[in-house]
C-alpha cells in the first residue's frame, strides 16, 4: 500500500486518535485549536479535550481576510493568495501552539481544519436557478498539512453542499454524537457571528434531529461596538447592552426581516446580517438613535428574542427539555439572562454543565467529524436527511 494511505490507515485503526480541531468563524476573532482524544465512532464514540487556546488574530490577518470577507466584488489575485496565505497562518499558528502545549507533533494524529468562510451562499439567498447552495472556506488543507507535518482533513462543507444541504450548519453530527440522549429533549445553541441550533429528541435517530441557522449571534453587536466604542471589539460581558436601552420600535423593525418568518431549518451568514442592513431599517423606519449603548441594549434583545422563540418552536413536547449553549456569545450576560428570563420553565445552562467547554464546542464538532471520515463506518447517521446527509465530510491532505 502506498505509505501516505498505510499510515492513513493504521490511523484508522487506531484504539485511539489525538485530532487537533480548528475553528475559525464569522466572528473572526481568533483560530480555536481543542486538542482531542478520541476513540471509536459514531455512538461510540469517546472524547476527552486535552488542550483548548483560542489564538485571537493581529489586525493584519483580520484586515486581510475582511477585504475578501462577506463581499460580492473582491480582487481575485488578492482571494487567491489568501487561500494560501491563511493557510499558511493557521500552521504557524498550530506549530507555535503545539510547542507551547509541550506536545510532540508526532503524537497528534490529524488535523481538522474548518477553514475561514469567506462566503455563504445558499441557494434561498442568491436565488440563482441554475446555481446550487454554494459555500467557500479558504485556507487550503494541503498548506496546512505540507507546512504542520500532520495529516490534515479540511473543507468539510462541500460534500454537504454537494449531497443537497446548505453546507451549514454541520453542528448536526458532533452534536448528536456527543449530546442524543435517552430520556430527555435537547436543544443545543451555539452563539457564534451567527446563531445556530440542534433539536435532539429524546431517544432520536438522526434522521428526526433538526439543525438550523436561527439568525444572527453576535455579528451585529461585534459591528456596533467596533465601530461606536473603539477599541473594543465586541461587548465584553453584555456591560454596554447593560446600560442602555431597548429601543423597541428598532427591535420591532428588525423582527420583520423575511429571513426571519421564514421556517427552520434555514442557513444565513453576515452576507444577510451586516452593517448595511441595519443602517437600511434604521433609515426606512426613521428611527432617531439617542445613545448608542441603546442600539448595542437592542441588537442583543434581538439575538435574545430570536433565540427564545426558536427555542419556544422545538421546546414544545411533554418531555423535559434541556438547553445547553456554546460560543463566544454565553459570555454576553445580558444576552444569557433575557434567554432565562424569557422562558422560566425551561433551565437553560452552557455546555460546560455536560462536560464540554463552550468555547471549544465547535472546534471539538470538527474533530469529531473527521474521526467519523477517518474511522466511521457511515452507521451512525442512518439515512440522514436533506439538511444532514449522510456522507463522509473532509478532504484528506497527505503531509508529504
Ligand atoms: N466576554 C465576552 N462577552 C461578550 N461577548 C463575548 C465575550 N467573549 C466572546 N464574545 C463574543 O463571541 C464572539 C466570538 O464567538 P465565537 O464562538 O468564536 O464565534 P465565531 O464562531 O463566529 O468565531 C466575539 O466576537 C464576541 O461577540
Ligand atoms: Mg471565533
């Protein structure tokens, strides 16, 4: 057998893998590395988070990566190089991240790389007949993998592009792995740039779970606070939401978007959710700003009203329902504490309270979907459904 497959193989075949994940999202705050032991697949499967750091990027890797961001015209040379050069970024970054941990590279069987989103596209949004769902993450897997020395698995969205999804969100799988539980309903929020959301029922197959964008998550307030309360980046704690106001008539604006009556599941990105489409309802609706704490108050009561009444949507059997959420946005207190005081019946906690660190939850679903690819035998996922199919995600970059 050809080594780079014989030792892709003897992966396989491993007791059990050390699978570095990496998640780096619309947020673009920074590349989060969990460090994973994992053994055996699907329902099987075991996981113990070794290491967690998320590496925040210097504002030349931000710049960079926002001149193509989200945009419909970007310089083509420059969306090229980038490919590359984040690439490129994220293995210095892993390699300086490994030493620091102590770790010797030979012991970390795989790398899943998610890639940074550059654009999403689903076909509701583009509304293109002759065009698909489309996605693209760049940050090339082969760099990753040439410059790290470690077999590198990355792109995991375009298989679920090309098998009929939206290619988001993929939380549907590490989710059902980790959180599917006998006797109780589970939602699973993760409160990212963008809002996404898992309904497991008690006792489910994976056909009957639902995973969905909801709205957006903390994209809208990360653009208030940069731009009205610099340096900051985003609102540390919910402290400035804290003192301002919700400016009702603004909330109820927002409420209106099409996206947002639309039925679940459903995708969106900062394509949808962005700048221009606030200052475009604050303009048309003549809405007088006072303070701008007011608009940050209201921005988070919007992500907070949204995802109340998705929860309300699938929270709906006899059965208890729990709520566990992850992402940068459980550190938001307002936002955390509007959700529980909405929904007094409901007890909604983070991840942590199941084991797993909210802000490496995502990171964590990506090794998990490459231990799948790697040592999966497709049982798991049964028939899948049309917004999560059953196939292996991720392409295999050999380090050679
Ligand atoms: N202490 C905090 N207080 C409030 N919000 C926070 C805090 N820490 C992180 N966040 C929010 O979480 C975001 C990052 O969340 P993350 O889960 O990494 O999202 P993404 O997957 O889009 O990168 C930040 O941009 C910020 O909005
Ligand atoms: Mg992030």
């Amino acid at each position: 057998m050809q080594y780079q497959i014989q030792k892709l193989n003897n992966i396989s075949k491993k007791e059990s893998r050390k699978i570095l994940g990496l998640m780096s999202g619309t947020s673009l705050d920074g590349l989060d590395m969990a460090l994973c032991e994992i053994s055996g697949h699907g329902k099987e499967t075991q996981l113990t988070l070794l290491e967690f750091e998320t590496y925040g990027y210097g504002e030349v890797f931000k710049n960079e990566v926002r001149s193509v961001f989200s945009t419909q015209m970007v310089n083509l040379e420059k969306l090229c190089m980038l490919n590359s050069w984040v690439a490129r970024e994220h293995a210095s970054i892993i390699n300086a991240q490994i030493k620091k941990w102590g770790i010797d590279k030979s012991e970390i069987d795989l790398i899943a790389s998610h890639g940074q989103t550059i654009y999403h596209a689903p076909k509701r949004q583009h509304q293109q007949n002759e065009f698909e769902n489309s996605t693209l993450q760049i940050g090339d897997g082969d760099h990753i993998a040439h410059h790290t020395g470690i077999i590198t698995i990355s792109d995991f969205r375009q298989k679920h592009v090309a098998a009929g999804g939206e290619g988001a969100p993929l939380a549907a799988y590490g989710d059902y792995i980790l959180f599917a539980d006998k006797k109780v309903d589970r939602i699973l929020i993760n409160i990212g740039g963008i809002s996404n959301l898992t309904y497991i029922p008690a006792d489910a197959e994976f056909e009957s779970i639902v995973c969905t964008d909801i709205g957006p998550g903390n994209v809208l307030i990360d653009g208030w606070v940069k731009e009205n309360f610099s340096p900051l980046k985003y609102d540390v704690d919910g402290k400035i939401a804290a003192s301002g106001e919700v400016q009702k008539a603004l909330l109820d604006a927002m409420m209106n978007d099409p996206f947002l009556k639309m039925a679940f599941p459903k995708t969106t990105g900062p394509e949808l959710f962005n700048k221009q489409w606030l200052e475009k309802i604050i303009s048309e609706h003549g809405i007088v700003i006072n303070k701008n704490e007011d608009v940050v108050a209201t921005l988070t009561a919007f992500t907070a009203t949204l995802l109340t009444s998705a929860i309300q949507e699938f929270a709906t059997s006899e059965k208890a329902c729990e709520v566990y959420i992850s992402g940068g946005g459980v550190h938001n207190k307002i936002m955390m504490d509007t959700i529980q005081t909405n929904l007094p019946k409901i007890k909604i906690s983070t991840t942590a309270s199941i084991s797993i660190n909210p802000d490496a939850k995502e990171a964590i679903l990506f090794a998990l979907l490459a231990n799948e690819l790697v040592s999966g035998d497709g049982s798991c996922f049964g028939k899948g459904s049309k917004n999560a199919p059953n196939v292996g995600m991720g392409k295999v970059s050999f380090a050679g």
